[in-house]
C-alpha cells in the first residue's frame, strides 16, 4: 500500500530541492525525518512537512503500518515562474527567474 502528499507552487528553485531529495530517497521514514530536521536548508524545512503529510495521510489507512514506511519515490517538477527585470548598463535590462516546485512523496511499506 502506498501513500502520497503533493505540495504545489513552493517559492524554492527545483535544483535546490533535489539536492535534499537526493539525501533522502529509498530511506525508511524515522532515518529521513532525521536527516531532514539537522539539514541546514530551504528545502529541508519544506521536505519534512511533505514527508510527515505522507505519513499522516498513511496512518488514515487502517491496512497500512507507518512503522514499516520509507520513501519509494520523492520528485520535484518545476512550478510557474516569477519574471521580473533587472536594470542592466546602458539602458538595457535582463530577466530574473524567481522559480518555484511541484513536490511530491510517495511512501510505501517495506
């Protein structure tokens, strides 16, 4: 059985989160959540509260035991970007991308 939370339109780039995703990826749920909480990053933070949805909503599954769970998939989309523009020299302008991600758990037992 497996269980899934989805997050949508976080403010972080895709690239940073998946360098924590990476750490994180086939491990069983109480050795995640602790790599997670002594991370020191973004995306750390935000990974733990989708981690622990994917645990709550496992837990309202009468068939599934949450201590047997570890993180079968965990991928990052990209989201909407936020254009904006930076003066540059000689009256010119460049864009920024403030970019942003789809986060997505799934979990399943051992």
């Amino acid at each position: 059985m497996e269980a899934k939370a989805v997050v949508k339109n976080i403010r972080i780039s895709p690239q940073k989160a998946r360098l924590v995703a990476d750490m994180i990826r086939g491990k069983q749920i109480d050795t995640a959540l602790n790599t997670l909480k002594f991370t020191p990053k973004k995306g750390a933070r935000i990974l733990r509260k989708v981690v622990e949805s994917a645990v709550a909503n496992a837990s309202q599954n009468e068939a599934i035991d949450v201590d047997t769970l570890f993180v079968k998939k965990i991928f990052i989309d990209g989201g909407p970007m936020l254009k904006r523009i930076r003066p540059r020299a000689m009256g010119r302008a460049s864009r920024i991308l403030k970019r942003s991600s789809h986060i997505t758990v799934v979990l399943d037992e051992m």
